[in-house]
C-alpha cells in the first residue's frame, strides 16, 4: 500500500509537517517546514493536536510507510513568537522527535513491526489520519484473522474518531483480567464488554456477587438464576474441600472436625433418621462399625443439623467400662476448639436463602444441570446472581470453586467467556492462609483447551493468586495509586505506561496483551444498560 492511497480523498499537503533531519537507533528527529499547521489552532482536533505529543505521524519512506508516535516536541523561541519574520536565522528550529512503531511494505495492506528497518534523511513527515491510525490497530492484532471483531467498545485517547473493534480471541485467547481502584471506572468497563460479547451473540457465563449487573441483560438475551431464590444445589455435590472454604476453616483440625461431622450427618440420612448422630456413651466399635457403612453413593445429608452434628463430635477415647467395652466420653477441650466454626456455621445460617440453597428441591433449577445444559448449547448466555446467599466470601469462593471444577469435568463445549466481578473477595480466608483460587487455577491453565476463557475483575492484584495472575495475557488497567499495585502489573508497561497509570482519568484504560503489537491507551464508552453502580454523595 502507498501514501497516496492511504490519505485517498484528502489532500495529502493539509497534513505534511516537514522532512526527517536525523536519524538515531533509538529514534529519529524531523524539521518542521509547515509551520501553518502547527499554528492554526482552528484545525486542531482530539485526533490531530502537532503542538504536542503522542499524536502520530506517518512517514515516506525508501522502505515503505512508517507509522510513529511523537514523544517530543521543541521549538526555539524566534520560531514560535515571530514564524513570519524576516530576521528568522539559521539557528531557530521546530524539531519533533518520533518513535517508529510499525511499517507497512508497498506489498502489503497492513502494518508489521518495523524490526531493523528505520526512517531515511529527508523522508517526508505527514500527520496520521484516524483511518491510517485505525489501520495500524487493525494490524496490531495476532489473532484469529477470519475472525468477526466485537462492536466498538471504547475510543482511543486523543483520537475520538478511532473506535476500538478488538476480535474476542485477542482479548480472551490468554485471558482477561481489569484492574483499578475503586470510583476508577472498573466496573463500567466489565459491562462495556460483556455488553458487546452477549449482544453479538457470543457466550458468557457471569458470576455476580453483588447483583450489580442483575437487571443488565434481558431474560431474552440470557438465562437468569439467582441462588437460594430459585436455585438450588444437592449438598452431596459439594466436595469437602468445597465445604472447608465455604465455612473457612482455620486449621486442618476444624476441617477434620466438619468432615467427621458431615460423615455422621450422612450416616443418619442413610438409615433415615432426621436427627443427628449422637456419640457420648457409645460403643466405638459399634460406631465405626456404622461410618463404615456409608459409601460412596450416600452423599445427602441434612445441613441443618451440622452445628448439632459438630457439637456431638466432642468426644474423646473411651473408658473402659466393667464389661472392658470401650464407649465416647464428653471432651471439653475439643468442644471448646470447636465453638468457633459452629458460631461461623450458624452465622451463614441465619441466612435464610442459605438452606434454601442446599436443597433438593424440585420445584427449583438445579444449578450443575443448567450449567451443563449451558455448556452445550451454542449463542446461549447464563446469569448467576449470589447475591441472596450474602456477602460473605467463603460461600462466593465455594460457588466459584464448585462450577470451575463442575466445568473443566465437562466435554464438547461450546466456547464462551467466563466473567468473575470482584474475584479479590475469593482470593483468600479470612480466617487462614488457604487459597480459593484452586477450581479457577485449574481453569486458568487447562480451560484453553475446553474453549474456557475467564474475565476477571479486581481492585489490587497483589490479593490475586500469582499463579492466578502469571496466566493472564491480557489486562486492562484503570488508575492504580499504591506503588505495590503498580509493581505487580509494571512487567506488562514500558516506561512511559507506568509514568501514566496514577493519572488515568475515570474510563481511561492502557490496554496491554500478549495478542497485540502495542499499549493502547483508550477510553471505555459507557453502556446503555443498567449498571447497580453509582456512588451516593453525601
């Protein structure tokens, strides 16, 4: 492709700037000739703006075209009081520096980086319309080349006439992650896309733990469920590791505890008792003898019982009795140890949606069979809304645990995007150092492969799993202020993007990937739909 066929319609004069006078590895540096358009303020714009930096140029040369990026721009003091004078010497000068980002050969349609290849003395310097900025952005992505883009989600900073239209595999081939602090536009952002991700018919499953995004979407456009409300889960799906985030166990001695417990409850259900399972003054022999008993297949158990259940497990070896029969005793050592996780228990009981959820109800979805019908269904969206079960995060990192490894055992899948709002509240217990990012660690890694692909959001990155956070290869960063926030994301900027990411303004993104040629600092449009998200004043 020529210059004459990229500024096509135009006169290619109005946006001539002047000719190349050095060149350096590093950079090249150009003197203005037209000093009219670098002073007549009137054709000045969001896209064009040559009194400044980080606008781009497009240069004629030898090679083919170059497409730079101003970072520098001087001038001496006579040639911008007086440009007309007569007096004008050999020492004044408007010099601009450019950093050549890309090259497009004669043979070719679109941009590629520019590798050793670099700017010629007297090589003619041209501002870069938004049709030629938007072919390089075209030509910055890897991916999936027969492939539809999105709808345009955003615009490029100081280029308001440049719509970003990313293809979904460049954002969610690796993955992707938003990142900000809080009022930073985060949330805005997450809806802008999955906006265009559910509108153009392609899959999402959305984890909402708040129900920010409850009234988003039309019942039309996708599925929705609401946990405890109409939604249910069997509690015999729940593996124990499951149980142990979603009560947030401190210790493997209150996880031994609630399993030994949910065994006995499990026992009871078994022989059809609705009472829970007592041991003081039992036989041991007899006891174990009846444990033994459950297998596999008995998994149901009345969750209602469990602090009871618990209570009774404090018990200790037996005495002998006159008949050398050994039967529990009462401990009130291990009784005492165990008050902390029944008062957790209970607490998450006085939700009422809470047992509501644990059920088998029939006259309610069953969340794993919808999920799996999801799954295999194509253009078919499904909203979750665990909101009704609390905030709390041991019961929003077992949910999000339970559908990961629900997913990844699952096959024939039809792709689709996985979005997790606020996945920092599962990142770890309150209450012990356990992880709650195994089911999505699994997923990070092996769901690629199943056509898995997750959509984060969080505020910090650092409460981010770093195994988590390593499989991420694409993010978008809001502003982040704290230097341990910015150290966490600066091996994905250069300089000049970590200098900017205090200043981003609300709605302003640098957009970095693994599936792009370039950072792209854009400005996230604002959807339509209702968002649960505004901040009260005072």
């Amino acid at each position: 492709m020529t210059l004459e066929s990229l500024y096509e319609g135009l006169n290619i004069q109005d946006y001539y700037l002047g000719k190349v006078t050095q060149v350096y590895r590093s950079c090249s540096i150009a003197q203005i000739d037209n000093m009219a358009v670098m002073n007549d303020r009137s054709k000045f714009s969001s896209s064009f703006l040559p009194n400044t930096i980080n606008c781009f140029v497009v240069v004629d040369s030898t090679v083919g075209v170059f497409l730079g990026e101003l970072f520098e721009n001087k001038a001496s003091r006579k040639s911008i009081l007086d440009v007309t004078s007569e007096s004008w010497s050999t020492n004044d000068y408007h010099e601009i520096s450019i950093d050549t980002i890309a090259l497009m050969t004669p043979q070719s349609n679109k941009f590629e980086l520019a590798g050793f290849n670099t700017l010629g003395i007297t090589d003619k310097v041209y501002l870069a319309t938004d049709k030629v900025y938007q072919l390089f952005l075209q030509s910055l992505e890897f991916t999936g080349e027969n492939e539809e883009p999105l709808p345009a989600f955003a615009t490029y900073i100081n280029r308001a006439h440049a719509d970003v239209t990313l293809k979904p595999s460049t954002l969610f081939n690796r993955h992707l992650m938003c990142i900000g602090a809080t009022n930073s536009g985060k949330s805005t952002t997450a809806l802008a896309i999955l906006d265009k991700v559910v509108s153009s018919r392609r899959k999402a499953l959305i984890i909402d733990p708040t129900g920010e995004y409850k009234n988003a979407f039309s019942g039309e456009e996708i599925t929705k469920l609401t946990l405890g409300v109409d939604t249910t889960i069997s509690p015999g799906k729940i593996t124990m590791e499951q149980w142990e985030k979603l009560f947030e166990t401190e210790n493997s001695g209150q996880g031994a505890v609630l399993s030994e417990a949910i065994m006995s409850l499990r026992y009871m259900k078994k022989i059809g008792s609705s009472d829970f399972y007592t041991k003081i003054g039992e036989d041991i022999d007899k006891v174990q003898e009846n444990l033994a008993s459950v297998c596999k297949d008995d998994v149901d158990f009345n969750i209602d019982l469990l602090p009871e259940q618990i209570q009774a497990e404090a018990v200790c070896e037996p005495d002998r009795d006159d008949n050398y029969n050994f039967r529990f005793r009462y401990d009130a050592l291990k009784a005492n140890a165990n008050a902390s996780l029944i008062q957790k228990i209970q607490y998450q009981m006085t939700n009422t949606r809470f047992l509501k959820f644990f059920s088998n109800d029939p006259n309610m979805y069953n969340l794993l069979d919808v999920i799996d019908e999801f799954v295999h269904l194509p253009e078919e969206s499904l909203y979750i809304d665990t909101s009704s079960l609390g905030a709390s995060e041991g019961i929003g990192g077992m949910v999000i645990d339970l559908v990961s490894n629900y997913l990844m055992s699952r096959s024939d899948i039809q792709p689709f995007v996985f979005f997790i709002d606020e996945v920092h509240r599962y990142a770890k217990s309150r209450y012990s150092d356990k992880e709650f990012h195994g089911g999505l660690t699994l997923l990070a890694r092996e769901g690629r492969k199943k056509g898995i692909f997750l959509y984060l959001t969080t505020q910090n990155p650092k409460d981010v799993s770093s195994i988590l956070f390593g499989q991420v290869g694409t993010i978008l960063i809001h502003r982040l202020m704290l230097n341990d926030e910015i150290a966490a994301v600066a091996s994905h900027l250069d300089d000049y993007s970590i200098k900017h990411v205090r200043k981003l303004n609300q709605g302003e993104v640098i957009l970095t990937s693994v599936n792009l040629l370039h950072n792209m600092f854009i400005h996230v449009n604002k959807s339509e739909r209702t968002q649960y998200n505004e901040t009260p004043t005072l």
